[in-house]
C-alpha cells in the first residue's frame, strides 16, 4: 500500500506533467489581499507551503519579501526555477524536519490544508505555529461547504471526500475552521470565490479565508 506522500507526489506529479502551468500566470486574488495584510504589518519573509510552480510566491517575491516555498511535487519544483527564480522552493512535505526551515514573518498558505486528513491538518498546524515569529501572521484559503463539488466520491472522514484517488478534500464551515486555528489569534475569516480555467473548463470554487496570528 502506498503512503499517503507517495499518493499526494504522484497525483500532483502526474497533473503537472499533464496540465503543465494549470492555473495560469495569475495569482489568486486572495495572494494579493494577503499581500496587502503582509505590507501593512511590515512582513519581510513569507513561507508558502504547496507553492506548486510558483503563481503565487511570484507575486510576493516580486513586491521585495523573502518568500521560501515547500512543495512535494518535485515536477512542480522544476518549474517554480524557471517562473520565480527569486523564491527558495523545497521539495517535500511542509513542516518535514529534515528540511531545517528558519522561522518566518508570515505563512500564506492556498488550498493545501483542506488535502489533509483531521491529524495530518492537526499536526500541519502545529507546524506552523512553530515556524512563525510571536505575533506572526497566517493567510489561508481552503475549500468550503458550500463547494459544489462536496459530497463527491468516497467518505473517508467526516466531511472529507475523496472524489479522485491520492487527493481527500476536505470542506469547512467557519466554525469547522475557527475550531481548527483555536491555537492562534484569529482576525478574520470570509468566503472567497475563486475563478479556475483549466482542465474542468471555466469554473468558481467558494474558498473560506482565515487571517490569524500567532500567539506563543
């Protein structure tokens, strides 16, 4: 049986490979409401995990922050060389020991969270609390209840679908994600609709957005 590292490399892996740049040139709009947050508070360093090829760490590398990516597609890695030189990008799973990661200003993290199962979202979480100054801020997105997609596929946990095999989404209510950051600081949290164009052909996806911080 495969790990799950190994199911989430080779997913991504394979639609790389496939899809190429899938998302476009265009960063997501909630990258450039985060960046807005980000210069208001004078962050410096940026940590983006599941920084794929780099759409979006291009925008913060771009404004003059240090952004560092964590990816586990290595075909993804590749490309982020070529599309944001300016951006570190290391190859694996976020928070991984071995990648002896410093400690950051902010963590602006899209739509990887809600991939997680309930310990792996639990234990990423921890993760990044440890890698974010006293006072630091975080910026995620995730997939939300009212998703169309919810509900598609096999039930491997509570609210967690795995409609496409080595991929589990899970989707969140504000209280599922309040609940989940009861360790930070919360500010902020909203709906976000986010337009794709890519294999599925024109579509929205209705993201939550938190914006929290750490408090050690």
């Amino acid at each position: 049986m495969q790990s799950p590292i190994s199911e989430a490399q080779q997913y991504w892996d394979q639609r790389y490979r496939a899809e190429g740049m899938i998302w476009g040139e265009k960063p997501s709009a909630t990258a450039e409401h985060a960046l807005r947050l980000f210069s208001e508070h004078q962050v410096r360093t940026v940590l983006v995990p599941g920084a794929g090829y780099g759409r979006n760490t291009r925008l913060f590398s771009s404004a003059g922050l240090k952004v560092t990516g964590i990816e586990v597609s290595p075909v993804a890695c590749a490309l982020s060389q070529e599309y944001d030189p300016q951006t570190e990008v290391h190859q694996g799973l976020a928070f991984e020991t071995e990648l002896n990661l410093p400690i950051f200003d902010a963590i602006y993290c899209f739509n990887v969270l809600h991939l997680l199962r309930a310990a792996e979202r639990e234990a990423f979480l921890d993760g990044a609390a440890r890698h974010v100054v006293e006072g630091g801020w975080l910026f995620f997105t995730v997939f939300s209840e009212r998703e169309p997609s919810l509900g598609q596929g096999r039930e491997v946990e509570p609210f967690t679908f795995e409609s496409k095999p080595g991929r589990p989404v899970h989707y969140f209510s504000d209280e599922d994600l309040r609940f989940h950051f009861a360790q930070f600081n919360v500010h902020e949290t909203g709906i976000a609709d986010d337009h794709e164009d890519h294999g599925d052909g024109p579509h929205n996806h209705v993201l939550r957005c938190i914006v929290a911080q750490c408090v050690k």
